[in-house]
C-alpha cells in the first residue's frame, strides 16, 4: 500500500511512469540496506592497525574505510613524525584491504599544540582524541546518510588502558552520546555510529601478543612510534621507551630499529 502511494505521488509530480520505478527502486535500496560499514582510524602506530584487524576480523564488516587526521603544522619542527606516520597509515589501509578511494585524510593543523611543545617538550596533548572523534563522526555521519542511513558504522579505535584520560571508557561513553545529539538523531533512529575499542582495557604489551599470536608480525615492524621523522626510530623518546617496554613485557622480540 506504501508502495502503491508513493508511485502515485512520483505520477503527480509529472515523473514519467518508468523515471517513478527508477526512483522507487532506489528508495527501496536506501530503506532496506543495512551494511555494516567499519571505518578504521588509523595513526600509522601498531596500535591501531592492530585494532583494525581485530575489527575486520569480529566484526566481519561489508565496507571497510579509513580515516587519518594529519596535524602537520607548515614549518613547525615538533609535527615532523606526522609525514611517518600517514606513510604508514597508508600501508596498513592497504595491507587491511582498504581501497585507496576509502582513504581519508582530514588535515586538522595542531597550532596550538607545537607552540605549548616549543615551551615544554613534553606537554600531554589534551583532548587530542576530543578533537580526533568529532571530526571523524562528522564526516561519518554525513557520508552514511548518503551511503546507507539504516546502516551501521563503527569507528575503529585503537585506544588501550596506557593511554590518557581521552582514552577510558568513561570518556568512550559519553562520546557516544554527543555523536548521537550531535550528528545523525535528526535522520536516523537507531545507534547508527557506535565507537569500537577492542583492547580500551588491554596493556600495549597485550596488543603486541596478540599481533604475535595472530601471526601478524608485519604490523609490528611496519608501524610508527618515534617522535621524531628520522629513518629509523630514534629510541630514546617517550613513544619509543613504551613500545620498548611494552615488547619486553610481551615477551615478543622486538623487530623495530632504533638509532639508540
């Protein structure tokens, strides 16, 4: 009977009896389909293109994407490990069996960041993932609207229990709540974005054995946890001391080559 109303509704628009089909054709498509589309955020570090797998792997997902946020600032020495680590965001988009038109990069200038890290080195970027999350639910729920509204979209996270304070379950929680308010209740009534952690309560270590274990050894030696864009790791920053730790801790030999 629906169906029936709506063709006489297209006839009444003076469309063409064929043009009205077409048209009802392609209504019943983006009414009926409910792919499940997951879309990996990936840093080029292992941690989230170990969750990626993990993802693809559970999930079993129809549509994979992937989002990088670049936060190269233009002339600011601090943003050098950016250029690293698209290049290994690229490789493990690939590798995972995402298409180069499913690749995006949004560029999202940290200004504020390089002048505090001019002034203290070491300064925890807060809210980094604040900002990493609303940009990427932005453009999810705007691209699932178009692509298929009664879908479901997960954004892939590779958040683990050594991260900050914007990395907690807690924090996950309500995050997903304001995607809600903020972004696709005006179309969609359902939780179509839903905020996949797989390891939000596992140590990197874990994440290393699981990579070991999984036999995806590639991944831990092609990815990106230096500071610094230099060939090989320097192995003396933060991000290279904790992904040395965390192989110790796994008891997994650690393929990465650092310059100390």
């Amino acid at each position: 009977m629906k169906k029936f109303a709506l063709i006489l509704g297209l006839q009444q628009s003076y469309l063409s009896k064929s043009d009205s089909l077409n048209l009802l054709m392609n209504y019943e498509i983006s009414c009926e389909s409910k792919r499940l589309v997951a879309y990996f955020m990936l840093s080029g570090g292992l941690d989230s293109a170990v969750a990626a797998f993990y993802a693809k792997k559970e999930l079993r997902p129809e549509i994979l994407k992937a989002i990088f946020i670049s936060r190269l600032v233009e002339g600011a020495d601090v943003h050098k490990a950016y250029l690293k680590e698209k290049l290994y965001a690229k490789m493990h988009a690939k590798w995972l069996g995402v298409s180069e038109k499913n690749f995006y990069e949004f560029k999202i200038p940290f200004s504020w960041y390089a002048d505090f890290k001019r002034k203290q080195a070491d300064i925890y970027p807060y809210g980094r993932n604040l900002v990493y999350i609303a940009v990427a639910a932005s453009f999810i729920s705007m691209d699932m609207k178009l692509f298929d509204p009664q879908g479901k979209a997960y954004l892939v996270l590779g958040f683990n229990r050594d991260d900050g304070h914007d990395a907690k379950k807690d924090f996950v929680h309500v995050m997903e709540k304001a995607i809600e308010l903020g972004t696709y209740k005006e179309y969609a009534m359902h939780k179509l974005i839903e905020l996949y952690t797989p390891f939000i309560d596992e140590h990197k270590s874990s994440i290393i054995k699981y990579a070991s274990e999984n036999k995806i050894d590639w991944v831990l030696k092609n990815s990106w946890s230096c500071y610094f864009s230099e060939d090989v790791h320097c192995g003396k920053c933060n991000g290279c001391v904790s992904r040395k730790e965390a192989f110790r801790i796994a008891g997994v030999p650690d393929p990465t080559e650092y310059k100390y």
